[in-house]
C-alpha cells in the first residue's frame, strides 16, 4: 500500500456505536461506550478483492438501518450492511478499481439517490435495494483510479473533480443525467476547470471554491467551468504539486485548513480570496510527497476544531470566532 499506512476514512458514528474501515479493508462496529467489538467484516476475504493502491479510503455512509461501504470487486463495489447486525443487505455494481470517493446520498427530483463515482463512472442507486437508477459512463476512465474527492451537489446538478480528468457537471433528473460541461485537458499541470487531488470544493450562489492540482486556489462559475480568479494564499503560497485545503462553511466564512497545519477564517467571493485570520494548529510531519505536509482533514464540534498529524492529535477553541 502506497504512503502511510494508517488509515484514511472517517470513522462514523450513529446510535452509540462506532464504525470504522482500516486502510486493508477490515470493516469494524464498535460499541461507542466500551469499544467492545460487535462486528467485523475483511473486505479482501469476504470479496475477494485486492487493497487499492491507496488503501480502502471511503467512510462507511449510516442511511437508516444501513450501512453502506464502497468495498470493490465483480458485483460489490458498493455494499449495504445491517448497521446493527454487520448482516449483508445488498450489493452492486462492478469496476476494475473502486476509486477512494466516499458513497454520498442526495435528493435529485424528490427521489433519494445514492451516488457513486468510481473511475469508470458515476452511478447513482436506490438505497434501498442498490438497484441501479442511473449511470453515466465516463469517456475516459480516471487515471490511475484517483476519484477521492466526494461528489457534490449543487440544486440538480452534480459536480465531480480529479487530479489528472479535472472536473465534471452533470445534470440530474431522476431517472437520467446529462453533461453540463466538462474539463477538456486530462493534465496534472495544464488544467482547466479544477483538478483537486482530494479535498471536496464548496460550491455556493453559483460558484465553486478548491483546490486544483498544484495548489492554485480558484472560484469558477459552476454553470459553465470558467476561472474567475485564482491564489496560492491558503494552500502553500506558492505551485506546489498536491497542494492541499481543505473547506468547511461556517456562517458567512469559510474555515481552510491547509497542508502546513494552518487553520484559516475567509471569505470566499466571487470577488475576491479574504483572509480573515490564521492561526498554526498542528506541524506537518508527512513527509511522503517529499515535503512535509499534514493531509487529514480537520473536526469541528463544541466550537472547537480537532486536528491530527502522524504524531498528535490537538484540540483549539473557536469560541472566540464566534458561530
């Protein structure tokens, strides 16, 4: 498994248990109080599948009494699990690489729609059942299989960003989709649109807010892909390959907490970047793209954000901040 080997999805809680999937596949539920171990499931003996290249990435999604996982394989790229029993539910789809996006649930014309974006396509599923609603096949296959950042939707639209394709908008109804543009440039450092490597982009009022492929900070218009500014500012000042932040909205701000550690408050317009304030949170102590970086994305509760490295993991109060 390529870089650190720790893991890289999100644990989810719900309903005091705890549910946790290991960058070799191994699917946990634990009682939240104790961590006593309810249940468990290998993803590579159970499926018969290999650990991507990145290890298995994707946070199991809670939909009511499900738990959905993006596992791989012929027939199980996507599999629901009884959240309280780990008992199989269903299965579906296939794919030569599951990709690292996490499986997302939106409503697309008043019906329910589970969204799966795996390199060869993205697909949208019942639920329910994992019957397959729609899919849109990709015209090319994203390469080497970097589909990580989650997909995100924006009134009946969906938009879809990587490092090397760039970025994708689909149109959604409920039975169908169709193209609303697309990068034309498959490139890690020629790019149009956005190349995000694997931080998700706030899209709001029609613009879109992220990272593209060598830090290049940018708003475009989400109706049509074009660039209405860029900086290096929040990211690593300067072109830096992977460059990294990552976004969460708070109130009229934005928080970006970027790869040297640095929690940021701005605004993000179609104006203009405004840097409100910045403060170090956590050293960067990865060294694996051969600069030290901190790539894990940030928590945010009881006005509080919590930060982690290879190292530490830190808390530091937003009291002050206000919202």
């Amino acid at each position: 498994m390529s870089y650190a080997s720790g893991p890289r999805a999100t644990p989810t809680v719900a309903d005091g248990k705890v549910y946790t999937l290991g960058a070799e596949g191994n699917l946990v539920c634990l009682d939240a109080t104790n961590g006593k171990l309810l249940w468990s499931h290998d993803f590579k003996k159970d499926f018969g599948v290999k650990t991507p290249v990145w290890g298995f990435a994707a946070h199991p999604l809670v939909d009511e009494k499900k738990l959905i996982c993006l596992a791989g394989g012929d027939g199980s790229v996507a599999v629901a699990f009884d959240k309280d029993s780990g008992k199989e539910l269903w299965r579906a789809l296939s794919a030569k690489e599951p990709g690292y996006a996490p499986p997302m649930i939106y409503e697309f014309a008043g019906k329910r729609q589970l969204i799966l974006w795996h390199p060869e396509a993205v697909n949208s599923l019942d639920p329910e059942t994992g019957q397959v609603i729609w899919s849109y096949p990709l015209t090319r296959a994203v390469q080497s299989g970097v589909t990580i950042s989650t997909p995100r939707k924006a009134g009946d639209k969906l938009f879809l960003t990587s490092f090397y394709n760039g970025s994708l908008m689909l149109r959604v109804d409920s039975d169908q989709t169709s193209l609303v543009w697309a990068s034309q440039k498959v490139s890690e450092k020629e790019t149009d649109g956005l190349h995000s490597v694997f931080a998700t982009p706030l899209i709001e009022n029609g613009y879109i807010y992220g990272p593209c492929s060598y830090g290049q900070f940018r708003c475009l218009k989400a109706d049509t892909g074009e660039r209405i500014w860029e900086t290096f500012a929040p990211t690593t000042g300067k072109s830096e390959r992977w460059g990294n932040a990552f976004i969460v909205k708070n109130g009229d701000r934005s928080f970006l907490f970027n790869e040297k550690g640095d929690l940021i408050i701005a605004k993000l317009s179609p104006g203009k970047y405004d840097e409100i304030s910045r403060e170090h949170l956590i050293d960067a102590t990865n060294n694996d793209p051969r600069r030290l970086v901190v790539w894990t994305h940030p928590a945010f509760a009881n006005k509080s954000v919590y930060a982690r490295n290879d190292k530490e993991i830190v808390c530091a109060s937003l009291a002050a901040v206000g919202n």
